[in-house]
C-alpha cells in the first residue's frame, strides 16, 4: 500500500482572506508612512529645568492661537516655524532661500501624540552646522529632531514622555477595559 504524500494544511476559505486583507492593509500603511521605522539618535533630550533658548523672532497670532518664528540662518536663508503654545501641534517648518521669497522645502516634525486639555508647548530651533535642531517641550513631554538644513529631511527623532502622559493607544485600551 503507497502512503499519501504529506500535505500541508490549508487555510479555510474564510482565513485566507484575512492574510489577504491583513497583507494588504500593512503594505498600504507601510508606503503611506503609517509606520516609520527609525532609529532614535543619541543626543541628550533636555531636562524640564534646563533653560533652552535661540535666536528666533517669534510672535503671537492672536486669532489662531499659534506662535510664528522666523530664525536667519548662517547662509542668509530665514527658517519660519509655526507651533501651538497652548496644544500639542507638533511644529511646522519652511525654509525659505536668501532672497527670502522662494520655499526650498516645508517639513512638519510629529506632535507628541498626548490629549489633555491644558497644554503649555514651547519650540526652540538651534542651527548646528548643516542642520537644525528643533526642540519641542510640552506640558506632557519633549521631542527632539534634528533636520538637514539643505532638504529639511529628517535625520533623527529623540521622544521623552512624562510619566503623567498617556499615550493614545493607552487611552483607547482604558476606554475598552483592556489596561
């Protein structure tokens, strides 16, 4: 009597779809940008008490409440940068070229990710060398990133979250009961 070959079990109909739809959907969230796999630099993120400045010019939109800066820069360019004093915004930048009317590149660098209702956010940049570092400290944490100057890439991410802030996710999971 000849065995039958060994065979490997296959999927129900139903579960085959799933890893379909399951395939799908990551490859779809992974060329949006959904998910980015980036290792954090080393730089040292400062401490709540140290004392951060720079040399930017900033001044309040009274109906948007948002915080404008303009920052010149060692080759005569002007970085412009916008963020929320009173929410998690994140911040936005736009370099513009020395003649102070072309945009050489916009770049927004991700908000922390925190929901409360009273927030205080403060932004510095601080040009080193061929970049920028941006400095953003929150009421429930601190980024920062450091930008190549001539494209506005971003070449690293440093977070430090408060033991205070919850994470969206950790939110939602409470919401559902599933702490």
């Amino acid at each position: 009597m000849g065995e039958a070959p060994l065979q490997s079990p296959e999927l129900p109909r139903m579960g085959r779809r799933w890893v379909a739809l399951f395939g799908l959907v990551l490859l779809l969230a992974l060329a949006a940008g959904a998910w980015q796999f980036r290792v954090t630099d080393t730089e040292q993120i400062p401490g709540d008490t140290e004392v951060l400045s720079d040399q930017a010019i900033r001044v309040k939109h009274p109906d948007e409440f948002q915080t404008k800066a303009t920052l010149d820069l060692p080759d005569g360019g002007v970085l412009e940068f916008r963020y929320g004093p009173i929410s998690d915004s994140g911040v936005h930048l736009r370099r513009y070229d020395r003649q102070g009317g072309c945009v050489l590149w916009e770049r927004g660098c991700a908000p922390l990710g925190v929901l409360h209702s009273e927030y205080e956010h403060q932004v510095f940049v601080q040009i080193e060398g061929q970049t920028a570092k941006v400095i953003s400290r929150g009421s429930y944490g601190t980024f920062v990133e450091r930008l190549d100057l001539a494209s506005g890439r971003s070449l690293a991410r440093s977070v430090r979250k408060t033991s205070q802030d919850e994470s969206f996710v950790e939110r939602v999971c409470g919401w559902l009961g599933r702490k």
